[in-house]
C-alpha cells in the first residue's frame, strides 16, 4: 500500500525555471487526493536564489555542495525519510521504483 509520495527536484542554479516545474507539480499533486505528497528541492551548489525560490512555492528545501547530481537525489531521498519518520520500510534495494523526469 502506498502511504505517500516523495518527490525529489535536484537543483544547480534553477531560479528561472523552478517556478514552473513547482507549479506543474503542484497540479500534480493535487491529483493524488488521500496521499501526502512530500516535494523537496535539493540546492545543489547553487549561486543563485533556487532555495528562495524552492521555499516560496512551497517545497521543503535541502542545501547541498556537492555539484553532483547523485549526492543530490541521495540528500533528497534522506529528507524525504526524514519526514516520513522511522516506520517508513526500507531495504537494501529501496526505493523499488523510481522514475525520474525532467520538467521540460
């Protein structure tokens, strides 16, 4: 059974884009009635103003400076169990499924 839905935004430098994509997702989200959706954006060695932005519509931020786009889901995914507390099921092969897309 799914409990709820984690998304994950790796940034460098998105402020111009990032309302968009925030904005679809957000539409998005609204679909899945009945199932939190946890929408985080990692920074990732970003010199512009992605957090702010990121905070702004509404996702949870985390800031990294790795300038690696693995290091960045991996922070994501950790945020996202975070928040989800300790009774979240994990294994060695989690997550299951992943899909990753990039907004257009």
């Amino acid at each position: 059974m799914i409990r709820f839905v984690g998304v994950i935004v790796p940034t460098h430098d998105e402020e111009e884009l990032l309302p968009w994509c925030l904005a679809r997702l957000r539409r998005v989200a609204r679909a899945l009635t009945g199932l939190p959706v946890h929408l985080v954006v990692v920074a990732d060695a970003c010199r512009d103003q992605t957090a702010r932005v990121a905070l702004r519509g509404g996702a949870g931020v985390v800031l990294i400076g790795a300038g690696n786009v693995g290091a960045a889901r991996a922070a994501g995914i950790r945020e996202v169990l975070r928040r989800t507390g300790p009774s979240t099921p994990t294994t060695s092969g989690w997550p299951p499924r992943t899909r990753t897309r990039a907004c257009p």
